[in-house]
C-alpha cells in the first residue's frame, strides 16, 4: 500500500478531515490532499510527525511505497528561504570584496544598491503565493516580523520626518 493510501485510511479510522489532519501537522490542506492522491510526497520530516501523530513504526507507514522510499533516498533539498538565505550572504562578501578590490566607496554602492534593492523587493512581493505565504505565519512568527520590520522602518522614518521639519523650518524663515 502507498503512503497516500495508508495516509487516507489512517485519516478516516481516526474520523480526521484532511483540514483537521493539516492542522495537525502544521500544514495546509492541499499538502494532505496532494498525497493522498499520490501528486506529491511528504518531506522525511513530515513522514516522521504523520508516524507520530498516527502511532506508527515507519516500516509500518512507507513499506510498500517504492517512489516514497526513492524520493527519501534522494537526501534533503535546500529549501528555498535557506537558499535566498545562503546565495544573499555569498553575494554580499563577494560584492564587499569587489568593493574592496576596485576600491569603489560604499557611498557609490549604495546609489546603486537603492535600485537594485527596489527592483529585488518588487520582484519578490511579486512573486510570492500570498495564500500559501500567508497559511506559514503563527503568531509568534507574525510577531518577530513585526519587530523585524520596525527596527527597519525606525531610521528612514526618522530621517524622513527629520527632513520634513527641516523643510518646514526652512519655509517659515
């Protein structure tokens, strides 16, 4: 039997819907659903929680489910907010680098970063599943975010707001 078969059976035994299961594992009800239909298979990380949550051995669970096994042995796959992480730090020292040997200053870099920044920025939001992006967020990580992008909205709201009291300063005189 393959794992979306024993999956399913597992789900209906235990009077679960797929949504319920989902929520379960911490994931969205189209991940059930796709292997259950046997349109995707779970990470090694997800077979270990389903063979917790379901009491099962993983022999019990993925015996029998050769393109299951295939797909484990294949080993773990960089996941796509690791690999933005991992390529944006190398091209960092690589640009710093390059800076250095060119002896080009941070203030030219960074007339040129704005632009790249923005472009980056505008691509990405452009290219995120919202729904998908939006399923991810606990309240803690809603949370870390919120501090995360106030720590960076602080100094450009304050060089904004200091320019405009400048600029209102300069006006009255």
């Amino acid at each position: 039997m393959d794992l979306g078969q024993q999956l399913r059976q597992q789900r209906l035994a235990r009077h679960l819907s797929q949504a319920q299961l989902a929520a379960e594992l911490h994931l969205s009800r189209q991940s059930i659903s796709k292997w259950e239909n046997s349109t995707a298979l779970p990470s090694f990380a997800n077979v270990v929680a389903i063979s917790d949550l379901f009491g099962l051995t993983l022999d019990e669970l993925i015996k029998g489910d050769s393109n299951l096994l295939t797909h484990l042995e294949k080993g773990p796959t960089i996941n796509p907010v690791s690999k933005i992480l991992l390529m944006s730090l190398v091209i960092g020292i690589v640009g710093i680098i390059t800076l250095a040997q060119t002896h080009i200053s941070m203030n030219t870099a960074e007339n040129w970063l704005i632009s790249i920044t923005l472009i980056g920025f505008l691509g990405l939001i452009c290219s995120i599943n919202w729904h998908t992006f939006n399923q991810a967020f606990n309240k803690w990580a809603t949370l870390w975010g919120i501090i995360w992008l106030s720590s960076l909205a602080v100094p450009d709201l304050y060089d904004i707001i200091q320019g405009f009291l400048a600029g209102m300063s300069s006006y009255n005189h």
